[in-house]
C-alpha cells in the first residue's frame, strides 16, 4: 500500500467514508419566505386625477399603507376630502420607492400600475397612476 491511498483510507476512517464509496448526506436548507417591511406614509400635496383627458379632479393629500405580505393601498383625498382607494400588491420595491400592480378599488373596474417615490424622511415624493377604468384611461399625478 503506497503512502497516499493509506493517508485516504485514513481520511475516509475520520469522515465516515469507506475506501469505493461516497454518501453525501443532503443537508436540510432553510427554505427563504419573502417579508416585506411594512410602510404606512401619508403626505400633503397637489396632484391631478384624470380619465381620458376630459374628466379632472384636483388631489390635497395621499397615503400608502403596505402589510408584510406585500398587500398594499394606496388612497387619494380630493379637495372636498373625499377619498379613492386603490388595492393591490407591491411588485417591485427598492430604497426610494416601489411599484404597485393595482387589481381593485372603490371605483369598479380599476387595473393598473402606481409608482410611488419616497425620500429617507418617508416622505412620498410623488406618485404616478396609469390605468384603465373599465376601458378607459385614466391617470393620477401627485407630488408634495
């Protein structure tokens, strides 16, 4: 027996391992669940809601509120305080901002997308809504 088969066998001995074989044990991986931080922002500004370029209505206020599960909504106050609330789910977020897939609100029929832009004082900084209300387009622009 030469020095190096002896010094495997002995390194198989220590791990477990019989010289010919190999049993690679499968070690258990925890498994990643994606959790969102929550976000509740609320902020004063001026913004224009629009359907089709015919319809507009002046925006003061909006607020976003997003779970752990990434649920999210997303409500305008126009100049008389009525609110319109958008429902959905956050598809993109990053430091600054996030992007939300809208799929319901107080208004039947409502798909679209918002962008939503904040600073590192939770800020919103703007946000933009494009989208269709049963067939037709709509749009809402907010800044602070």
């Amino acid at each position: 027996m030469n020095i190096h088969r002896f010094w495997l066998i002995m390194l198989g001995i220590l791990v477990g391992v019989s010289p010919g074989s190999l049993t690679v044990m499968p070690t258990p991986m925890a498994r990643a669940q994606t959790t969102r931080r929550e976000l509740q922002l609320s902020q004063t500004g001026s913004g224009i809601y629009s359907v089709n370029s015919r319809f507009q209505e002046s925006i003061t206020a909006a607020s976003i509120n997003v779970d752990s599960s990434g649920n999210a909504e997303l409500t305008f106050w126009d100049s008389r305080e009525n609110p319109v609330k958008l429902t959905g789910n956050i598809a993109r977020e990053t430091a600054s901002g996030l992007e939300m897939t809208i799929t319901g609100a107080t208004i039947p029929g409502v798909i679209g997308t918002a962008n939503i832009r904040y600073n590192s004082h939770n800020e919103i900084s703007s946000i933009f809504v494009a989208g269709t209300i049963e067939g037709q387009r709509f749009s809402i622009n907010f800044s602070q």
